[in-house]
C-alpha cells in the first residue's frame, strides 16, 4: 500500500538517528536556516515512515478471530488510514509546489 509499510523499527530509529545527526552538523557549520527546504523534505519522508509504522503497529493490535463488528471497525479504521494518506500526498504535492514556485510573494 504504502511506500515504507515494511520499514522495520531498527530502521525507524536508524532514519530519525540519522537527522538528529543531521542537524547538528548543521548546526555546528552554521548551515542550519540555509538548509530549512531540506530539513522540511526529510522530515516528510521521516512521517511518512513514522505513519507507516503506527499503522502496521496498530493494526497488528486487532484480534485475528475478531467477529463481525470488529470486522466494521476494521474497515473503517482503514478508511481513515487511507483518507490520511490521501490527505498526507496533498500536503506534499502542495509543499513541493510552494517550495518550487518561482512567485516571490509565497
């Protein structure tokens, strides 16, 4: 379904390690308000990685002998998950437009 649905935990916590990391090098170089539009695309990536993790970590809550109800709330936890994501590639879509249009009143 979803580009980091297999994104296991060790790599989770490698990925926000990773821009902790990040960020404080830049820091350190005096670079951290240049970089802001890298930083906002990496922490995209990073909550869509995180999503896809609570999702799988949610859903693996539900019972495996759940009954008929349990079934409707299944299928309606799916459908908020996937108006979420729906919503998720919206805001991206429009992150990426503003970031690269060329209006200078943005």
């Amino acid at each position: 379904m979803g580009r980091y649905d297999d994104i296991t935990p060790d790599e989770l916590r490698a990925q926000l390690l990773r821009l902790a990391r990040l960020i404080r090098a830049m820091e350190k170089r005096d670079v951290l308000l240049q970089r802001t539009a890298s930083i906002l695309k990496l922490l995209g990536e990073l909550r869509q990685m995180i999503f896809a993790y609570e999702v799988r970590v949610t859903k693996n809550l539900v019972p495996s002998d759940a009954d008929a109800a349990s079934d409707d709330a299944v299928e309606d936890s799916l459908r908020i998950v996937n108006e979420a994501l729906d919503r998720e590639r919206e805001l991206q879509d429009e992150l990426r437009n503003f970031f690269l249009s060329d209006d200078p009143e943005r």
